[in-house]
C-alpha cells in the first residue's frame, strides 16, 4: 500500500488538513469527498454531503499566502448550502470572512468553530450536485478496488 495512504505526515500541509476535516464531519455522518468539481474549473478541497442532504464546502488554507492567494473561493458558493475554512492552530483567523464557517484541524480531527451561513440551494441544483457526488465517490470506489480499470 502507498505509504501516503497510511502516514499522514507524508501529506502536504493542505491534505492533512482535509484528512483532519472528514475524519471529524464522518464521526457526524456526513460523507466527504477530497478535491470535488461540483462544475469545470471549480475545485473544492473537501465536499460534504450530510446526513439530511445538506451540502458543505470546505476549503482547506495551510498559510496566509496560501489563502491570500486564492481567488476563486466566492465562486464555491453557490455549490453548498454552509462555505467553511478549514485551518490549523496557528493561523490567523481573522483574515477569514465574516458569514463563513471555521474548522480548526490537524491531520487527525478537527473541531467546528462556527458554522457559515446557510444559504440553501436550489431543488434542481441540489439534486444534480448530489448525483455527482454519489458518481464520484463510486466511480474513486471502484477505481481502488480495480486500479487497472481508468476509473477513479
């Protein structure tokens, strides 16, 4: 087995991160997917499917220029109904904006800050968002069940 599988210290800083995130919304029975494109050009660190149909976006920033550099997170928002940053310990938390959630985490767990705003979303785009994840995560599935296969 590939050792960045089971050591999670070989991660990049933004993937222990995301490891942290969806160990800890699991426990909560949300099922998260890393690096989800709910549309071409946008990818998310962490989605989040709940366990009532809600959809979370986590974005998971690893330094200040790490977050200051990224410009596109504004347009994750119309993908999910709550829009959180996930971040560890030490960063400075109040470059963050007002109105979205905050997940302090480390590659092992994570704890929910506060919550984002919640702005639901559309029936239609609802529905659409969740076939995709639910082919994604089948298709990742059985891509490691079968590596040969092209899915995944």
């Amino acid at each position: 087995m590939d050792v960045s599988l089971t050591d999670p210290m070989s991660l990049q800083p933004g993937q222990r991160l995301a490891r942290g995130v969806c160990r800890h919304l699991a426990a909560q029975g949300f099922a998260c997917l890393e690096e989800f494109t709910p549309e071409r050009g946008l990818r998310v660190d962490v989605m989040a499917l709940g366990p009532k149909g809600e959809l979370w976006v986590v974005e998971c920033k690893s330094s200040r220029a790490d977050y200051t550099g990224d410009r596109k997170w504004q347009g994750y928002l119309d993908w999910c109904d709550r829009y959180f940053w996930a971040v560890s310990e030490d960063f400075p938390t109040e470059l963050l904006p007002e109105g979205t959630g905050l997940i302090l985490a480390d590659a092992w767990d994570a704890d929910l800050v506060r919550l984002g705003d919640e702005v639901r979303l559309a029936g239609a785009r609802r529905k659409a968002l969740t076939m995709k994840f639910a082919r994604a995560a089948a298709l990742r599935l059985q891509g490691l069940r079968d590596p040969t296969s092209g899915l995944g």
